[in-house]
C-alpha cells in the first residue's frame, strides 16, 4: 500500500529526475528533520530514493519515517549485502549520492578517507567508482568557517564533489531550502549537457515604469517563463545570468541574478552583461512598451489624471546592435488565431534576425499563470507547445538544440 501511494506522487511535480535512484545520505544534524520533505520532493520529481542512516541521524529521526518517505529499507549499517557496493560500487544503481544533511565531522571523514559509519562507507565507495556526489552542510556558522573544514570542502571539490550553499542566518550554516537541493540534484544528474561552458543572458519579468515615488505601471508577467527557461539552460551545464524584475532567491552554482526595476535599468543591464561576453540571449522579460518622468513627489488625488508616456527603447533592437549571437525573442499577443500569431512570430523572426520567436495569446493563459500554450518558430520549421511552463521550458530549449545550434 505504501509503494502505491507514492507512485500516486511519484513525478506529480515534474519528471526531471524520472528513472534515477538517488541515495540519500543522513548524518547526525538536527536538520536531519527536513529528510522527509526532501525525500517526498525528490520522488515528486520522479526519482527513486534509497536512504542510508548514520547512527547519529537516528537519534534524530528514525529510519522508520525515511523508510515511509521513501517507501525502501533503510540502510543503518553495512551488511552481507554490502549496500555501498551494490548502490555505490562501479556498476551501482545509484545515479547520485546526496548527503543532507552533512555535518562537519562526516565531511572532514569523508575528505580524509576515514570510513567509519554506513554515510562515509558510502561516500568512500562513490569516490573510488566515479559516483556523483552533491552535500548540503548544515552547522553552527562558526563551524562552517573552521580552517580546517574550509579546506576539507576545497579538497572534496577538487575530487569533483559538489555541494549546496547552506543559508547562513542566525549565526547558523543552516540547512539549504529543499528546492535549491533538488534543482542541483536536477543538474548533477541532467544527461543534456548540450551549454556547457556556454553563457547565456536571460531577461525575465515585468518592468516598473513609475509615476511618483509610490506608483507604478506594470503587468501581469510572473517572470516564471523566464525563469523556468534560465533553469532549463542551467541544468544542460550553462552559466546563467538572468537579470529579472522577480529574483528567486536561489544560491546555484553558475547562476547569478541581477534585479531590474524599469525597461531602462533592464536595457543597461542587458548591454552590461552582453559586453562581458555572452553565446546566448533570451529576451523573455515583459518590458514596458511606454515610460514617462515620474513626479518626485506623491501625486496628489484628483478627479482625473492625465500621464504623458513616450515610447520606450526596444530592448532586443538595442541589443542586436553590440550582440551578434544568437538570440531568442518573445512575442505576446492578445485575442487572435493561431495562423495569425503564427504569421506575428515569423515575420518577427526575419524582421529582427533572431534564432528564435516563441509566441502566445496571453489573453486566457501565460501571463500570470503556471502554465502555457505558445508557438515556437525557428527558421527551418514551427512547434505547438502546451503544459506547465516547466515542461515547456524544456522543450523550447529541446528545439533550439536541434534548430538553431
């Protein structure tokens, strides 16, 4: 009964991590708490996930609530079985071995090749076979800032571990949120490598334009297409900078933000960002066709208000004059028929020489909304994409691969 119910969430959220085994690694941190959430996370994402118990975790939580969260046995120490060979060794089933929590004395062992509890059996074994490891530390800061650790976790990095940066508050290291792990969990095992070593600027969410020093005009974007797009590019090895009005809040490897407020502040960034070197860009953000000057002053109450607005500079036309990359432009368009915005998007594509024109009727979905239905055209052919934006991040970036590279 226990199986069946997770094979009801089992990829509910996406299927990033469908087909892959995840060991999941817990040592002895009161963050040891969050494993279940983690676990349940990683199978909504489609992954099989097997949990391995220091004796220190488990007086913490019990590997009955890890067995429950994963629907496997939990391995609390090493048997006849050998576990860390059948899961770890060469022709091991897992796909990666994430150790979260990971305390200072598992990662100093680990770094040191001392193996004495079943997480560092397991660690050991993942070294010695080429296994992908990723660890999220969870500690008291000052732990974190120990010499000696500091150069433990630079020396695992040298052997190609990765880790999650933990959220430093309250004089604590503490434990990354659940979504950041996933989504390194997502790269570490992505098998599309297709931008690595590849940059690519990516404009998300709407533009600001303000009327006085408390109001603003604005839209419906989300910034989520942007985002998903920035994500999908990253987990296929890019380094991302996504200059968005909406930032995540995410602490990802390769991946900076930089917050933009109105359409000029995102064309200075944009051009900024270009000119540092850059082999894509993605113009997803929602700009504002129109600015004004603001009044520096709160605009008193009034029967009627008249706002003078002047056209704004199109940020894809500015960038095409520095940028002669690739490029993926946005068109959005409301209330018209799919041959009509077919034809919008393909005469966009020839008038502006882009790589690419995703566009959409954002008068029922797309703006605001989760989930999406656009076309995408390139100059050797079309495509009719509809789900979550997720999914259709996925496959926009599937078609630029096989069109425009």
């Amino acid at each position: 009964m226990l199986n069946l119910h997770l094979e009801k969430i089992r990829g509910k959220k996406s299927k990033k991590l469908e087909k892959k085994t995840v060991v999941l690694a817990v040592t002895g941190s009161i963050a040891a708490v969050e494993t279940v959430k983690l676990a349940r996370e990683l199978i909504r994402r489609g992954a099989n996930v097997v949990a391995v118990m220091s004796e220190a975790a488990q007086k913490i939580i019990h590997p009955y609530a890890l067995e429950y969260a994963t629907g496997n046995s939990v391995v609390t120490e090493i048997t006849g079985k050998v576990e860390h060979v059948e899961y770890c060794g060469s022709d091991g089933k897992a796909d990666l071995l994430l150790i979260a929590p990971a305390t200072a004395n598992t990662i100093s062992k680990i770094a040191n090749g001392i193996d004495d509890t079943p997480v560092t059996t397991f660690a050991s074994t993942a070294l010695g076979s080429g296994k992908k490891i990723l660890i999220a530390p969870a500690m008291h800061e000052a732990m974190m800032n120990n010499r000696s650790l500091l150069e433990n976790v630079e020396k695992l990095k040298k052997m190609g571990v990765e880790f999650v940066q933990p959220k430093f508050e309250e004089g604590k290291a503490k434990f990354p949120e659940i979504e950041q792990i996933c989504l390194q969990v997502e790269r570490a095992v992505y098998e599309k490598k297709e931008f690595f070593g590849k940059r690519v600027v990516i404009t998300a969410g709407p533009s600001f334009e303000q009327i006085d020093p408390i109001r603003f005009i604005s839209n419906k974007s989300s910034g989520m297409m942007g985002k998903e797009l920035a994500l999908e590019f990253w987990r296929r090895g890019a380094e991302i900078t996504l200059i968005t009005s909406k930032p995540t809040g995410f602490s990802l490897p390769n991946f900076k933000e930089i917050r933009f407020f109105s359409v000029l502040d995102l064309l200075k960034i944009a051009l900024n960002e270009i000119e540092k070197g850059c082999d894509i860009f993605v113009s997803a953000a929602a700009a504002s066709d129109f600015i004004l000057e603001a009044e520096k002053t709160k605009i008193k109450t009034t029967e009627e208000l008249t706002l003078k607005l002047k056209a704004a500079p199109k940020v894809i036309k500015e960038v095409e004059k520095k940028f002669k990359g690739k490029i993926i432009g946005f068109k959005a368009e409301t209330g018209i028929s799919d041959s009509e915005l077919l034809k919008i998007a393909s005469e966009k594509l020839i008038l502006e020489n882009l790589s690419m024109v995703v566009a959409n009727d954002v008068l029922e979905k797309g703006m605001g909304t989760e989930d999406t239905r656009v076309v995408v055209v390139t100059a050797r052919s079309f495509e009719w994409l509809e789900g979550h934006k997720s999914f259709v991040a996925e496959k926009i970036v599937d078609k630029f691969v096989e069109d425009c590279l």
